[in-house]
C-alpha cells in the first residue's frame, strides 16, 4: 500500500454558510452577512465537513457508515482510501497512480499542501517501510515537550507508569491546607498533564493507559499527592520515550482477535470493577480500553461479564470496518476469556439463573455467539494481555504485555 498525506489550506474558507450570520463592523458602525464559514464560527467545522463530503462523493468515493471519517472507493484492480481529521487527510492506494490522481483531484477543489509519504500526523510521527512491511508509530517529540513544561526533562526515570501497590482509591477527598492561589495552580498542573497523556494514550501509548485513567478520575479532587503519582507517570515516560508502536504485515495472522479481562472490586472504597480489553488486526494492536464499571458487581464472573459485553460491542464496530476495507474476511472473531465460569455461561443456557441480575449484557454476548459473530475461548491469566488494562502490574509482568502490544524500542 501507498500511504501519503494532505493538508488543506484555510479548510474553513472553502465552504458556503447555509444560515445567515451577519458581521459586525465597528469601525463603520455597520452589519453585513457573511458569504462564506470563517474560522470562529460554531458552524464552520460542520460547514467544512458537508463541503469535503459533497466533493468525495462527487468522485465516486463512499463514506463507511461506521466511521464518517473514512471514505473509500474501489474497483477491481485498485481500492483507495482517505482518512479525514477536520482538514488533515490520508491518502491510502493500492499503487502509486491511484494515490496520484486522487491527490491531483483534491489540488484542484482546494488550495493543498502535499509533505508526499506520510511521516508527521497529527503529532505523531509516522515511519514507513513498505517494502518490509513495517511501519512504526511514536510521539516521542510531543512527550518531551509535556516533560519539558513541567520541569520534568531532567527527572529520575520509573520501570511502571504506576506502582502496583500505590493506593488511588485514597486520593478521594484529601483535604490540605493549601492557599486559594496555590490549589488553583495545582488543579491547572495536574489537569494539564492528565489531559496532554490522554493523547499519547489514546494515540501510540497503550502501556500508559491504565495508570492515566485511573488518575483521571480524581480531577475533581486535586491534591498534592495525585500530582506525585502523576509524576510518578512521568518518571516512566521520560525512560521509555524511544517506544514505537510497531505494526507487522502478518498474512498468517488472525484477522481480528480480542482480549477482554476485569479487576473485580479493585477500587476499594466504592467496591467497582474495571474493565479492559484490547483488539488486535492481522496480529497488530489497533485498539484498547479501560473502563470503571458503572455498578458494583457481585462476584469475579459478573465483572467478567459486564467487561466481555463491552469488548462484544467493540468487535462488532471493529468487524465492520474491516468489512468496509474489504482486505480480509472475517468469520468469525475469536475473544480471550481468563474466567470459565463467564465462558460457560456464555454458552450454555443453564447457567442463565446465575446471571439474571445482568440480564442484558448476558444476553448480548449470547446472541452474538449464536449467531457466529464471536467465539469466546479461554486464555491463563498469565498470557491475558487486557489485564495491563485493568490495574497496576508488577515490573515484570508489565514489561511482557508492553511487549505484546507491539511497543518497541526503536
């Protein structure tokens, strides 16, 4: 595959404004309506949008119905893709030529750069070899520039994003006795950080997702002891900014796979469970998740449950756009389960009555069994890689999983 990247200049200005908005002229003591979206209006980036999509669609282009940001267009002997981020697009094609005159189709609707080979996306710094099949995803610039911010360029390094015995559920309601002034710059610091490695997170960090989450849920109650874990958080990325996330062409690998665990009442103060489970595409991690539960399960096997409906709901979405990119056929998508009472009551009606009280996420995940849409199989606890999702892990165990999600030092 050929993979190039776009920009569009001044995105906003390229599209006409269907409601009437009028601009103020002060100077003249004037009003006048506006011909075009500017940059400042709440309807510009939706203007925008229905501009690009009308333009796409004129060329043949479909746009996936389960993700608007994907467009493709396919013959028999070549498929194009294009991935849109407001005025920042993807251009994916089966050789040269087609990626050629879609890019040549685009120049002349709108004023564009064109950097060629993708190399910077949206800050994450993109390295591609096609001929080995190989391509490598880090943000190291962007993590630097949050340590640098916070004075932490220099810092100790840490082996874990979280020590595995550090008590979060005791960052709750500490009260300190901190000047108006100063609890405010501690808020601002530490919802500053959460929000900069949320990215990295949802990006190309999955190894900081656990630790991010969980630390997250305690802005409302900002205290000197969550901005040391949060540093703590920073200890580690300042020894690991050399991690890529690496992705292999692996024909022999399953199409989609997914691993799904839960920690059963691991915050201990309200008793809730989490939930976390990642997938994988052709052997390659493409999405992962941690999750607080919204009500407190009765044992192990329900927040097992409760987490296996979750990753059945992210299958399904996930099914379907590789469906849409009609690169593979997916029959079947197989999901790791570390509890067999969960995977035999998936399967077998008798063990219904013991999960009437979770009735719909019982019976979700039942009838996508039946129907041949997921195959619940079961997995040790030591090979189950969502479990890096679910609670801090010791140094050992942690690297290992790292490892199994494809981040590499490159």
């Amino acid at each position: 595959m050929k993979v190039h990247q776009m920009d569009v200049v001044s995105a906003f200005l390229n599209s006409d404004i269907k409601k009437k908005v009028y601009i103020e002229f002060k100077i003249a003591n004037k009003v006048g309506p506006l011909q075009r979206s500017i940059y400042g209006l709440k309807r510009s980036p939706r203007c925008w949008n229905e501009e690009l999509h009308k333009t796409l669609q004129a060329n043949a282009f479909d746009r996936s119905k389960h993700d608007y940001c994907l467009y493709i267009k396919s013959a028999v002997n070549f498929k194009i893709y294009i991935l849109v981020f407001v005025d920042d697009l993807i251009v994916v094609g089966t050789d040269l030529s087609c990626v050629n005159a879609t890019k040549k189709f685009l120049s002349e609707k709108f004023k564009m750069k064109d950097p060629g080979i993708i190399s910077n996306y949206l800050g994450i710094a993109v390295n591609y070899n096609e001929e080995d099949g190989i391509m490598s995803l880090n943000q190291t610039y962007y993590l630097k520039k949050i340590l640098q911010t916070h004075g932490m360029a220099e810092c100790k390094l840490a082996n874990t994003p979280m020590d595995q015995n550090f008590p979060y559920y005791e960052l709750q309601n500490i009260e300190e006795n901190l000047k108006p002034e100063d609890k405010i710059l501690l808020e601002k610091k530490c919802r500053q950080v959460i929000g900069s490695l949320m990215y990295a997170v949802t990006g190309t960090r999955p190894d900081l997702c656990s630790a991010v989450i969980i630390l997250s849920r305690y802005q409302n109650c900002v205290s000197t002891k969550l901005w040391i874990a949060l540093k703590h958080v920073l200890r580690y990325v300042k020894g690991t900014l050399d991690l890529s996330r690496v992705y292999r062409r692996s024909p022999e690998a399953s199409p989609i796979c997914g691993f799904v665990d839960a920690n059963w009442a691991g915050d201990t103060k309200g008793r809730k469970s989490t939930s976390g489970f990642t997938f994988k595409v052709m052997g390659n991690c493409v999405t992962w998740s941690s999750k607080k539960q919204y009500s407190v399960s009765l044992s192990s096997a329900e927040s097992e449950f409760v987490a296996l409906s979750l990753a059945c709901s992210d299958a399904c979405w996930l099914r379907n756009i590789v469906k849409d990119l009609q690169v593979v056929t997916v029959s079947k998508i197989e999901l790791f389960e570390d509890n067999q009472a969960v995977i035999k009551a998936s399967k077998n009606p008798e063990y219904h009555s013991k999960m009437k009280h979770i009735d719909i996420h019982h019976d979700f995940v039942r009838e996508k069994i039946e129907s041949g849409e997921i195959d619940v199989k079961y997995i040790s606890a030591e090979d189950q890689e969502a479990d890096i999702f679910t609670k801090p892990l010791p140094k050992v165990k942690f690297n290992i999983f790292v490892e199994k999600l494809g981040l590499t030092k490159l």
